[in-house]
C-alpha cells in the first residue's frame, strides 16, 4: 500500500460510503492488473537528488492554453461525483476554483452544467463522449459553450463499457442492485442523510436535462450501454472539432501512433491514460506509455496525463516522464467522499507541498525544469 494523504482518504470513504459507491470508483477492469500497475509502476519512478542548488525562487505555475495555472494540475471528469459529496461536482469545482486549477465536469454528472459553471470564477472544462446519440452531444456542447466552458476535453476510450466486475458484486448492477444499494445506504446512516437525502436529485443532470425527464442511477448503466458507438473514427469527430472554438484535447491515448493521429487531427492536447485501469486490463500503464508518446509529440500539442496520481512526488514524476499537466481523479474523488470540498482543497494543498519538497531536492525552479534530466532511469 502506498502511504499518502490519498490513502488515508480512500480508507475514510470506504467506511463512509456504500460500499456499490466506493467499488465503483475504487474498482478497475477484469482482475485489475492495469489498475495496480498504474500506481506501482510511478511509485516505482527514481528521480536524482540534488543540493545546494539555490531554490529560494521556486514557482508551481504553469499556462496551458491560455490559462494560468497554479498547479499543473486539473481535475479530471468522474462520473457520478455529486454521489460522493452533496452536490458533489460542484463542491469540488470550487476547491479546485479557489486552487486555481480547472475542474472538469463529465457527461455523466450529478449537477448539470447549469448547476456547476456559475458556481466558480474561472471557466469549466466539460468532458464528452461519442455517443450514438448525436442529438445530445450537440446539445451538450451548445450548453457547454452557452456557460462559458473554455475546454471540451472528449474522451475515446470508451466505445464499450470495460468489464467491472466489482460492479456486479456490490450492488452498482446485477440482480436486486436497487434493493441492495438502498439496504447498504441503510447502514452508512451519515451518507444516507448528507447525500443520500439532502443531496437530491440524484439524476444524471446533463442526460435529463436533454431528455426533458429524470435519469435516475438505475438507468446510468443501460443508457451508456446502449449508447456508446463502436463504429467511432477520426473522421466522427471533424463535426466537434468544427463546432467546438476552444481548445479540444483528446482522453485515452495509450499509443504514440494514436498520438500521432491527434495530431494530424488538429487537437490541442491528449490525455495519456487508460481511463484508470477500468477499460481494457493489461494494457500499459500510463507511466509506461508516456515517454514514448512523449517522444513522438512533445511541443506539437500540450501533453495531460493520468492514472496512478496520488501524490504530488507522482504529479513531479508524470511531468518528468514528458506530461505538461496531469489530471486527478480517484484521489480527489476519495477526498470528496471522506471530507467534502474541505477534503479536496486539502488534499490539492498536500499535493502543492509535496511538489515543493519533491522540486526543491531535484534542483527544478519551475515546472519548465522538470523533465527526463531529473529521472534516474525510465521505465
């Protein structure tokens, strides 16, 4: 086990939440290799200790497209947030507003887009997948812009549905799933009352407000089964990238070749992830798959990564291994579950402290200066 503030929150949500709820953001695909994989093998990550090198001037900020940010940190989109924290999405959008981070908000939120973007100063990213039903994608991308969201972050590693078979055993789907979740709120009494009862609705905000009716949990599973489109390629996307006349960055880029192709498309940015380990199990982890892509695209569009994030020693080495920025999910979702937007906020000051020590000891002034020179060897 890896000892971090994100441990100790993740202990704390699994004894304050339902146990479909904590599987479902704890839990990856198939036997979870990947998932383990993604946190051992950037733990793993040697960086070389240097002194005496002067570091009385360090900075964290960085830019990226056109923001400024405090961090090179953004929190990345997970669904179904506002059922780990009241209103969940939008607890987190302000810590990470008050962080001076951006916060992206997924297709699949509890608090819709309408809900969210006012609540914070700084513009939202919004995250959107290809879906059969191209009538809501637009829909959601003529809301998104309608709020100001300066950042459509669409993610492709989501034809189909991974193989979560946690799912199936704590009651997110499967045979009695609706009796069995209300029976386990039942017995996480304090959840049942912060979220379950006075953080209603607990529909898909985006999807209902399309729909014109409630999309409740117990439809979450099947409408993105029967959604997600297998038949998807570059050329399903000219339509977004036409629409769309802010930064687009493309989310699920394992391969420097489908690196490349982001390119040729005239993306922004990627995300090297591999959606956590929840999709295709033993595929590389995201610390493995960087350098490389890093070496086919470095400069030609802005390099995000994520997966295995945990500390801020771990936002140091994904910035060594050639990311530009990272995103946090699970972490901050457990902060979110244990102590609410208190928890996040806390947990991104960790995160800021963390990096400060881990800078100061590599001799990196800025987040320019972290790169391969700081490694003791890859992967």
């Amino acid at each position: 086990m890896i000892i971090s503030a994100s441990t100790d929150y993740r202990r704390a949500a699994q004894r304050k939440l339902p146990p479909f709820l904590f599987h479902y953001i704890d839990g990856g695909a198939y036997a979870e290799h990947t998932l383990r994989r993604n946190v051992e093998d950037l733990s793993g990550i040697e960086l070389r200790q240097r002194v005496l090198k002067n570091m009385s001037e360090l900075s964290l900020a960085t830019e990226l497209f056109g923001e400024q940010l405090a961090l090179p940190v953004a929190l990345a989109p997970v669904g179904l947030t506002g059922m780990y924290a009241r209103r969940g999405e939008v607890q987190a959008a302000r810590a990470a507003d008050a962080k001076g981070i951006p916060f992206t908000l997924s297709t699949v939120s509890v608090c819709p887009i309408e809900e969210v973007a006012p609540a914070i100063n700084r513009p939202m990213w919004f995250q959107l997948y290809v879906l059969k039903d191209r009538g809501f994608m637009r829909n959601a991308l003529e809301r998104a812009k309608a709020a100001g969201c300066s950042t459509l972050v669409f993610t492709v590693d989501m034809p189909v549905p991974g193989a979560r078979y946690r799912d199936a055993h704590s009651g997110m789907s499967g045979p009695n799933a609706a009796m069995r979740r209300y029976l386990q709120a039942f017995m996480h009494p304090r959840w049942a009352v912060e979220v379950g009862l006075l953080g209603r609705p607990h529909d898909l905000g985006n999807i209902s407000t399309y729909r014109g009716h409630a999309i409740g949990l117990e439809d979450y599973m099947g409408w993105l089964g029967n959604n997600f489109d297998q038949s998807i390629s570059w050329k399903d996307l000219e339509w977004i990238r036409d629409f769309w006349d802010g930064p687009m960055v493309i989310k699920g880029i394992l391969d420097p070749q489908d690196a490349r192709d982001a390119v040729k498309f005239g993306a922004d940015g990627i995300v090297v992830s591999n959606h956590g380990g929840r999709q295709l199990d033993g595929v590389l982890s995201s610390a493995r798959a960087l350098p490389a892509i890093a070496d086919a695209v470095k400069g030609e569009l802005k390099i995000l990564a994520d997966s295995g994030i945990r500390t801020g020693l771990d936002v140091v080495r994904m910035l060594a291994l050639g990311a530009d920025t990272v995103m946090l999910g699970r972490a901050f979702v457990y902060a979110l579950a244990a102590a609410g937007g208190a928890g996040v906020s806390n947990l991104l000051d960790l995160i800021e402290k963390e990096m400060r020590v881990a800078m100061v000891l590599t001799g990196a002034k800025s987040i320019a200066e972290i790169n391969r020179d700081l490694l003791v060897r890859e992967l």
